[in-house]
C-alpha cells in the first residue's frame, strides 16, 4: 500500500493539458476504513445532521483497460462514502481536505451515486473559504443534471449546466480546473458546461459535496496544483516594496488546532513558524492596537479582521524611532500600512493556508 496520500513533483499531465507542479493522491487506504480519512474535516452547509463520512470496501472498475481477456475488470477496493440519509431538503455535507489551501489546480474524482429518496447526488466542493462560501460542481442521477454554482455569504447562485443522464449505481469521472478566474467542468471527459468565469474566490480548500439524503462514493481522487506561497508572505513583500524605510513586519495568525501564534509572513523568512509572544496574543483576544516602545524602533502590533470584523491575525510594525515618539504618534504613521493590509484581508485564508 502506498499509504493514504502521496506527493510527486515534475510536469504532470492532466485531462485538461499539462501543469507543471505538484500531485496530491488520496487512496483512502484499508488503515482508514470505518472513520473519516486522515487529514479531512466533516463539513455542513445549510441544515440537518452532519455527513456520515468514511471509508468503505466496495468494487471499482479499474481506470487502465484489462491486460487480458481474462484479466478482472473490477477490484475490491476502498473508497469513500458518505452514508447519512438524513433527508433535509437543504443539507449539504461537506469532507473537505484541511492540510492545503489550493489557486490554481485540476481536481479529478470518480464518484458513484448509490441510493436516495428525495436526491442522488455526489460532486465536489472547492475554493472552499468556509461553510457559507464556496463553488459547487455536481451531478444528480434522479434529475439527470450536471450543474455549476457559488455560495456567497450562504447565499445559492444561478445553477449553470445541462441535463445529461448520470445512471446511479455506475462510477462515473468529475473534474474541475481552475486558473486564476477561469473555471472549467468536465463529467466522464466532457466538457459540458462553458468555461466559466469568476473573481470571487481566489483561493482555498477542495473536498468532496452531496445532498439531502444521497448515499454517495468517491474513489481516486487527485489534485494536480500549482504550489502557494503562503499569502501573509506575499502581502509583507507588497508592503516593503511601497513602504522601504519600514525596519520589519511579521504577520501571526493562531494555529488551527490550538491558540499558539505563529509567523506567517516576515522579511526574514528563517523567522516563518516562530511562535507569537503575549502582546500578540492579548491583541488577537482583545481586537486592539498596542504600542511598544523600544530604543532602537517604534513597534506597533494590531489585528487584522475578517470580512465579519473578527480578528483572525496580528501584524508587528517595526518603524523608524523618531525623537519624542508618542503611541499616537506611531499608531498613525502604522495607519496606511494597516490599511493596506486590511484591504486585502477578507479570510483567514487570505493569511494562512
């Protein structure tokens, strides 16, 4: 067994084309059978009981033709199912993978609706910034549709696609394509809905979708993606770049399984990772600036709020120290800088992956 996830690097050809980059392969492996595989988050979105999701044996046809007449053309294997039949009108569970946050990729799954009464459903989620805001692209084997859309603020858009048939009980092939704004769709080789484009999401995770109480599997699921900088890495550059007498700039955010902060963005990048001390951590708790007086700089440390107004990162401000330095003083010479910064902030995403 190759374990429950790989990694290569190199030129990688996908359906669409070849990307130069790397490869993310989840084989959802017989060590995670009868739990939810191993780097993956339980999602919701809209209302009802959470997913059932886990690992399961079941038979797939291989994806290479048989070698022989006689070679099998099925395998036992393990895949991932969603198994909840909880049948909520609006509920969407959601497994979506948390290590990685995803620009420019080409996301590949077979899926295999299986049973459900009021839908049978299976699809993908991806750009994923959290519960209420994502991009959607599934299949429904009882309406016989391949559709497009876009959560915002939790808010459904338009659905975009055809009416095609999707046989349930039959392993079928999604893929999506993203570059820059550019979205693509593609169900068993076919591009059946237009390129599409979109600004709103830039940026984040990928999982797997269904609806109501669909009973759904997934197997060989791969992203081939262009690797991020960490985006806090990029906004310190932006911010040097037009701010050049700035002594230094480090971004914290906390990390996702604890309150510990740490840096995510820094001029010296041997800093990336080091842990945040108390005056960030009583700025993040308490959602205001501080001052810190030093004899060779003037510090400033402030949040950095997302699109709700919550803190979701800190920013230490090293500046110039000028004679008779006041904290309004300094806290007003941090204020273009801090807005720049904040411009650019609306998720945590927008920080850390």
């Amino acid at each position: 067994m190759l374990g429950w996830w790989m990694v290569c690097l190199g030129v990688l050809c996908c359906g669409l084309g070849f990307v130069r980059g790397a490869e993310l392969a989840f084989d959802f492996g017989p060590t995670q059978v009868d739990r939810v595989p191993e780097g993956f988050r339980s999602l919701l979105a809209g209302g009802g009981a959470p997913g059932e999701w886990r690992v399961i044996w079941d038979e797939v046809p291989s994806e290479l033709p048989p070698l022989s007449e006689k070679a099998p053309v099925v395998s036992r294997r393990t895949v991932l199912a969603q198994l909840s039949e909880d049948g909520t009108d609006e509920r969407f569970p959601l497994l979506v993978y948390e290590p990685l946050v995803f620009g420019d990729f080409t996301f590949t799954t077979r899926f295999k609706t299986v049973r459900g009464q009021r839908e049978r459903m299976a699809g993908v989620v991806f750009r994923l910034q959290d519960e209420r805001n994502f991009y959607v692209v599934r299949a429904s084997s009882l309406g016989n549709t391949f559709r497009f859309y876009k959560v915002l603020d939790g808010q459904r858009g338009p659905l975009i696609g055809p009416e095609v048939e999707v046989p349930s009980g039959v392993w079928h092939e999604l893929t999506v394509e993203c570059r820059g704004n550019q979205i693509r769709c593609l169900l068993n080789g076919r591009e059946l809905i237009p390129p599409l484009t979109d600004p709103s999401f830039a940026r984040g995770r990928i999982g797997f979708w269904t609806k109501s109480d669909s009973v759904s599997y997934f197997a060989d699921a791969r992203v081939v993606y262009t690797p991020l900088e960490p985006p806090a890495q990029r906004l310190v550059e932006e911010v040097l770049r037009r701010y050049p007498r700035v002594l230094d700039l480090r971004i914290y955010v906390p990390r996702r399984e604890g309150s510990e902060l740490v840096v995510v963005g820094a001029r010296d990048r041997a800093a990336l990772g080091e842990p945040g001390g108390s005056t960030e951590a009583k700025v993040l708790a308490e959602g205001r600036p501080y001052y810190v007086p030093r004899k060779d700089a003037a510090v400033v440390v402030a949040p950095l709020r997302d699109r709700n107004g919550d803190p979701v990162g800190v920013v230490r401000i090293w500046l110039e120290r000028r004679p008779g330095q006041t904290a309004e003083a300094a806290l007003a010479r941090a204020q273009p800088i801090l807005r720049q910064l904040q411009d650019q902030v609306k998720y945590r995403a927008d920080l850390a992956e």
